[in-house]
C-alpha cells in the first residue's frame, strides 16, 4: 500500500513539473514532455559524438573535406579538394588526404563535446505549442529544432570548430598543402570555409544522433525514471 502510495504520489509531482503529462493524450504515452526529451536526446547524441573516433568511425556522419562549389567531378570523398590533396601527397609527399579527414572528424568531435550549452539554450528558447503537430513525428522534436535554431546553432558552434581544428594545427596543415600546389591555391580554399564546411557537416550529423535519440527516449519515455518509479 505504501508503495502503491508512493508511486502516484511521485507521478503526480512529476506531472506538476511537466516532465509526465496526467491526461489521456500522447504525452501521457510518452511520459516525458517534448522538451524533456529533446533535452536528454541531444546531451546523449553530444556524448556519443564526443568520444574518440565516433564521427570518423560512422560512415552516415564522417565529415569529408569541403566541396568547394561544384569544381571537379569525382565521386570520391572530399570532391575536388580530395583530389587535390591526394596528388599533392603523391607529388610532393605531403601528408596524406585521410590523416587529414580523420583529424578533421576528432577536431569536429572534441567542438561536440563542447556543445551542450549552446543546445540546451536553443531547446530552452522552444515554444513547442507554437507547432503541435511535432508531437505526432518520431523525430519531431528534433526537425523543429533545426528549422527554428538552425541559424543560431551555426554560429555559435562554428567558433567551436574552428577552436578545435587550430589546436589540432589542422589549418596549419592546410594552408601548409595550399602554399605548395597551385590547385588549392586556386580553388579558394581558406579558414573561413574549411570552418563552415566542418561546422555543416558536423551538424548534419549531431542532428542524426539527436533524431535517433529522441526517436528511442520516445519508444521508452520512462527510461531513466525507473529507480523513481520502482520506490
């Protein structure tokens, strides 16, 4: 009887809070509000972004080295830029295009890691009343965060990026290739758009993990509640 007590005395605190909706709608199945999930979804995505090698290591959200608008033609990662690089590295035996991919990706990881802040303010800044039809998309919570915060999100992660890329030397490296073979010299490549390329692309994958992430917190909303709840 006690526990039985307990248990709805705790849900009801929780539904006054808003992290459990008490009323018959598809809040109550997924048992943590909108904002709740959003909130743990992305500190969870950032987590798993963070660790060594995990952008590199997944091939859906490894970022590649900038396009560069549409010169060249290959199909190789990294386009025109790859190309470049890889001839400069065979021509003049200059590092390599995948030693380079694969500190840009540590480089875009350790920005992630950094990240949580700045999410957590967009999430916070949400009306989600302002577009109820979110709740009924497995992934609805995160496409409104990137249609509503894109922008924001973009600025203040890109300085994050290129904090990490400069204390990799990655942009040393670069402009280091770039002073050697007139290709890149001619393409325009720069810190302004190695720093934007990165910051698109990292994104594009954070918001991967946060989707998948909020797609599964909806499938188990209670998880992380169960010590709670089991009292």
């Amino acid at each position: 009887m006690t526990h039985s007590y307990d248990r709805r005395t705790a849900l009801a605190g929780l539904g006054a809070t808003g992290l459990v909706a008490i009323s018959p709608s598809p809040a109550m199945a997924q048992g943590l509000n909108l904002g709740s999930i959003l909130g743990r979804a992305t500190d969870s995505a950032l987590d798993r972004l963070a660790q060594p090698g995990a952008f590199y290591n997944d091939e859906d959200v490894r970022i590649g080295l900038p396009m560069l608008g549409n010169l060249g033609s290959g199909g190789s990662s990294g386009g025109f830029l790859g190309r470049a690089l890889g001839a400069a590295s065979r021509l003049g035996g200059l590092p390599g295009i995948d030693d380079i991919i694969r500190g840009i990706n540590d480089a875009a990881g350790e920005a992630a890691g950094l990240a949580k802040p700045i999410f957590r303010d967009a999430i916070n800044g949400l009306s989600f009343g302002d577009a109820p039809g979110i709740i009924r998309e497995d992934d609805g919570g995160t496409q409104y965060l990137r249609r509503s915060s894109n922008d924001r999100l973009s600025a203040e992660f890109n300085p994050l990026v290129d904090t990490a890329l400069t204390k990799a030397g990655l942009h040393d490296r670069i402009d280091g290739l770039a002073s050697k073979n007139s290709l890149l010299r001619d393409a325009g490549l720069n810190r302004e758009n190695i720093n934007a390329s990165v910051t698109e692309q990292g994104l594009d994958g954070i918001f991967s993990y946060i989707g998948a992430e909020e797609r599964n917190f909806r499938k188990n909303p209670l998880r992380g509640l169960g010590n709670l709840l089991r009292n």
